[in-house]
C-alpha cells in the first residue's frame, strides 16, 4: 500500500526544487558572466587604423590576416549616424587613384570591393559631386582590413567606420591569434553585453 | 609665389592672450585690429599682436566680424552676439529656427549675411535682423554640402558672395538673391591647384586685387589664388599641425594674411616673399 505523503515530504520537496531553481540560475548567470568577460574587443584609443592621432601611418590588415578563421570576425562597420555621405568618400574611393572625366577618382579603396553607394535625396543624375550618398558594408566581402577606417579617420574624414568584433562569428579563442600579433595591443578581453548572453 | 611665416599671435595656454580648448575665428576691424574667439571669449590685438583687449560670450563662439561702424558680431549656436569697440553687449539675434550654428559673418552695405553650418545655407538679414533670403539652400541637396561641419564665405565690393562647398570641392558665387552665378574648382590629391580630400576648401576670404585664400584640411595647407583663379603660392608642410581642420583665414590691409592653427590655437601670420603686398 503506498504510503501518503506526509505535510513534511511535501514541504521538503519545495524546498529541495527551490534549492535547484536558485543554484541552476546562479549557474546560468555564472556561465553568462564569464561568457561577458570572455569577449574580444578591439579598443578604438589603441587600433591604429581607430585612433585619433595616427595618421599619415601604414594601415594595419593584421585583423584579416590572422583570424583563425577563413574569413576574420572583424568587420568594418560604418555608423550611418556619423556618416557625412561625401560625394568623394575617402573610404569608398582610393583619393590618390588618377581623376576620371566625370572628376572621381578612378579606382575604389576597398581591395575586396565590399563597399557599395547609393545617391540618396534628391538625386542630380549628370554631376555625380551634386549628391549625397549612403555607403554600406558588405559583410560578406569585408574582411576587416582596415583601410576604410583609416580612409575616413579625423581629419580626412568624419570616422564614422570602425572595426568591430562580429561575435556570431567569433570563436572566442582563449588566445585570439589576432591578439597575439596586435602591435597596439588592441585587442583585448572585456566584460560586454552580448546578445542573447 | 613664395609665402613665408612671419609672426605667431596667441597659443595654447592660460595666459590672458591665449586660449585654453578652442581658438575657431578671426577677423579685422577697420582700424586694422584683429579680433580671436574662442573658448567664451573675443580677444583684441594690436597690429603687434599685442593683446589689448578681452570680454566674454553667451555661448562658444565660432567666428566673428567687424562692421564698418564698429559693430562687433559673433556667431555662436543658435544666436549671434553683438557687442561695442568697449567690448559691452549691445544686443543679439535670436532666430532658433535659422541660427543653428554660425560660422561665418559678411556685411555688404545694409545687409548682414550669416552662415547656418546646421543648415548648410548663408542667410541675408537686413540692419535691423529681419530676415530677406536664404542662399545655397535652393538646389536638389537643400544646401551646401559640407560634411566638414563648417560653412565660411566672403563678400566682395559688388555684392557677390564667395562660399566654400567643401564636399564639391568647388567656391561658388552667389548673388544676394541666392542665385548662383558660377564656381571654380576641382577634386584632385595631386596637382596643388585643386582640391584633394573629401571636402575642401574648408574656409575662405577674399584678398586686395580679386585675390582668394583658402585653408585645407588633411593635410592642412593655406593657398593663395589670383583673380583669375589660377594659383599664385601655397604653404603646407609642417606649418600647420597635421590634425588642424576647419582654419580661419582673414586677410588685413597691407594683404597679410592670418591663419588660425586649430590645434596649436595661435594665428599664423603669412607674407609673400619680398613685401606683404604681392
């Protein structure tokens, strides 16, 4: 015959599945909080391709070219905010590439061609410097080389592009190869909020 | 033609010449003195650039110029301040609507023509502050484009005006009605006679014989044209701080010319080689 529970087995049954809802939540935010502070960061007062300050210097493309991955989990991001929409984009064109007829420089800065424009606005269709223009970043293409961060940065530009770590990408290595070879130690781990963390 | 430096007027410092964070404007009165602004303050110096006199402003100012009665205006953000010789406040326009951030301020005869870099368009008001039209706004970008943040221009004697649009890379003349008469200019990182970046010239103003001087940014350059627009000399090098954007440029009675390094907030002073008068 089986026996009844008594007041106090259901009383310690409600303590025990407490106990285990409290520890489990301390395990899940455990396991975010050292997920947050396991996060690769590029600090922008040091990526010279970022900071103010550094100009008239050699881009730095160690980002995409010593990723474990195939394609980097750096990307260039441009703050559409920020954006000045300039008809001759220092990021977009490669402003030292010889002046064509319509007075655009010849060739594009970005050697993955991963950035597009659009004219936007009020759109002048015979004097392509009448214009503003959206830039975008392709994701795809970028690699997160650093030359259009570098291209836009004060003064030339507004620096409205930075690069920035893509964490559904990243593999969040222990020792982010990347790290390693930074010359500015600029990348670095940091307690961010990622989404879905 | 050859451009030397010959003197340095203010700095960085805290020092009663001197300026602490910003040194954005200059301009000439009459008399031939040369008013600074920045940080809250004018700042008056002789023709030594011996300081003579200092007061201070509601707001950060961002240019200033002096009327041929004296009158001392200062645009600022969303306001232009007036003052007498003394330094007193006379009064201010108020126009939050069209006064969004003023860098530049013309005069031609009853007129007074305010820059609204927020706007990206040069207003015309008459004596009194009334506002008659607006001029750079009537085109399919609804204003000047200037991704600088910073809209200068200059009248000539007959009126017309001559206003930087940077991002076209072009200076273009105005009439005070707004219609556009013509402009001159190209981009181009090579040849010294255009204009290299995403948008320059930055800053402008008119010279003795039809002359034009313009400042550059990245790298910062001072360039001279003739009348005819061809390019008489230009300084760049290491004369300005490589990170100086946005450089006023004024131009006294004997033709020198004062170039106001941002960084280092002093005003340069340039004169052609063999005489001030090219």
């Amino acid at each position: 015959m089986k026996k009844q529970p008594t007041r106090r087995d259901v009383l310690g049954h409600v303590v025990r599945g407490t106990g285990l809802l409290v520890l489990g939540g301390a395990a899940v935010h455990l396991v975010r909080r050292a997920n947050a502070e396991g996060a690769w960061w590029i600090d922008p007062t040091k990526c010279v391709n970022i900071r103010l300050g550094a100009t008239g210097v050699e881009v730095c493309d160690l980002c995409a070219t010593d990723c474990v991955l195939p394609l980097s989990a750096i990307r260039a991001v441009n703050e559409f905010s920020e954006c000045g929409r300039c008809c001759i984009c220092p990021a977009y064109y490669d402003v030292r590439s010889e002046v064509g007829p319509d007075g655009l420089p010849s060739r594009k800065l970005c050697p993955r061609d991963a950035i597009t424009r659009e004219a936007i606005g009020e759109v002048d269709p015979e004097d392509p410097l009448n214009n503003f223009y959206e830039y975008t970043i392709d994701e795809d293409k970028c690699n997160g080389c650093g030359a259009c961060v570098m291209g836009c940065k004060e003064p030339a530009g507004l620096g409205s592009i930075r690069l920035e770590v893509r964490y559904d990408v990243c593999l969040d290595c222990n020792r982010c190869t990347i790290a390693q070879v930074c010359p500015d130690d600029a990348i670095v781990q940091k307690a961010i909020d990622l989404p879905g963390a | 033609m050859d451009y030397r430096q010959t003197r340095v007027i203010s700095g960085k410092g805290t020092g009663a010449h001197q300026f602490r964070e910003s040194l954005n404007g200059i301009g000439f009165d009459p008399a031939g003195r040369l008013y600074a602004v920045g940080d809250r303050e004018v700042k008056v110096f002789d023709g030594e650039g011996t300081l003579k006199k200092r007061w201070e402003t509601q707001q950060p100012p961002y240019c200033v110029a002096v009327r041929d009665d004296g009158s001392v205006f200062v645009g600022e953000a969303g306001q232009v301040e007036m003052f007498d010789q003394s330094g007193n406040r006379v009064g201010a326009w108020e126009d939050a609507d069209r006064f969004g951030t003023v860098t530049s301020i013309g005069f031609h005869e009853d007129h007074v023509l305010i820059a609204d870099a927020a706007d990206r368009c040069i207003r015309r008001y008459d004596k009194t502050g009334k506002w008659i039209n607006d001029i750079g706004k009537d085109n399919n970008t609804k204003g000047f484009l200037i991704p600088n943040g910073y809209l200068d221009f200059s009248v000539d004697e007959t009126g017309v005006i001559h206003a930087s649009n940077s991002a076209k890379h072009r200076v273009e003349r105005y009439t005070l009605d707004g219609e556009l008469l013509g402009f001159f200019g190209h981009f181009g990182m090579v040849r010294p006679e255009n204009f290299p970046g995403c948008c320059n010239p930055t800053n402008l103003t008119l010279a003795g014989e039809g002359k034009l001087v313009v400042t550059e940014k990245a790298g910062p350059r001072m360039k001279v044209y003739d009348r005819d627009r061809k390019l008489l000399g230009f300084v760049g090098g290491d004369a300005f701080h490589a990170e100086c954007k946005n450089m006023d440029v004024a131009v006294d009675g004997q033709d020198r010319i004062y170039v106001v390094d941002t960084v280092r907030l002093s005003v340069l002073v340039f004169e052609s080689e063999g005489g001030s008068k090219p």
